[in-house]
C-alpha cells in the first residue's frame, strides 16, 4: 500500500460460532507505529467531527459498531467513504482533510493514530489547507 493515499484496509476476520474477532498489528496491517487509540461515540444525530487535517499524523479509521462516512479530500479530489463494517480501517495520511458524518445511532468510530495529541500538529482552517504542498 502507498503511504501517500487513503485507503480501504481488510483486517483479518476471525470467523467463530461464539462471535466473530478481527484485530489489527501495527507493522502487519498499518504503515505507521501506533502511539494512540481514541474513541468518537455518543454522536447526536446530523453532528460533524473531524473537520481538519494533520502536518505529520496518520491513522487508521474504524467503524467497531454503526456506520458514518468519512469525507476525505487530498486538495484537489474528495472521495466519501462509508465505513460500516469491523473489519475494515481506512488508512488516512498526513495532508488529507477529513470530515466524519453521517453517523448511525450508537456508532463508535475508533481511531489508532501514529502521534500523540498534539493541536500544533493540526491544520484547522481550509484556506490553510489548500495552500499546503502536499508531499
Ligand atoms: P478534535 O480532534 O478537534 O475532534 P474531532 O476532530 O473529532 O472533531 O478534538 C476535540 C477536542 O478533544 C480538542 O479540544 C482536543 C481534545 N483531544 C484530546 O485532548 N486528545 C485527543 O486524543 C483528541 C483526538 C482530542
């Protein structure tokens, strides 16, 4: 997989009559180190996360339960991703503007991200964006 763009990532599915398992391994199924795990959930219903992109972060997005999409937009194209499944993570890099929406009642969106929490780190203002080189 390309480090430069999103990306659908099929985890392995553990099949089991108890209930299936999936898991994720940061060198076997995601390009980057993880340094953090977040949670978004509780979403009242028509709310938009997210809304900015990162000068260095990458991370992997997963729909654990419900549904939402997820906007992303590298400068020049925007692609809607519609994540409703456990076993799969969209790999989002650095310098993609992201927008989460659309979220089903009691989703929960998991996020595994290669930084800690780092505001300086965000590109909060489109126009900001837009200017960036994206390399
Ligand atoms: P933000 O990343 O802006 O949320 P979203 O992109 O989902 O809309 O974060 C919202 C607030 O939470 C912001 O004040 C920073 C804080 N925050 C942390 O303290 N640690 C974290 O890991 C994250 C993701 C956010």
């Amino acid at each position: 997989m390309s480090i430069q763009n999103v990306e659908i990532i099929k985890l392995p599915k553990i099949i089991d009559d108890r209930g299936n398992l999936t898991f994720l391994e940061e060198s076997n199924h995601i390009p980057f180190a993880i340094e953090r795990v977040y949670w978004i959930y509780d979403v009242p219903g028509g709310e938009i996360r997210g809304g900015h992109a990162y000068h260095e972060l990458y991370e992997v997005i997963i729909a654990l339960s419900g549904s939402f999409d997820v906007v992303v937009d590298n400068g020049t194209e925007k692609k809607t991703y519609h994540l409703n499944r456990s076993y799969f993570g969209l790999f989002v890099p650095k310098l993609i503007w992201r927008q989460l929406e659309n979220f089903s009642t009691n989703s929960l969106c998991l996020i595994a991200a290669s930084s800690k929490y780092q505001e300086s780190d965000y590109i909060r203002d489109y126009d900001t964006f837009q200017s960036l080189e994206k390399v």
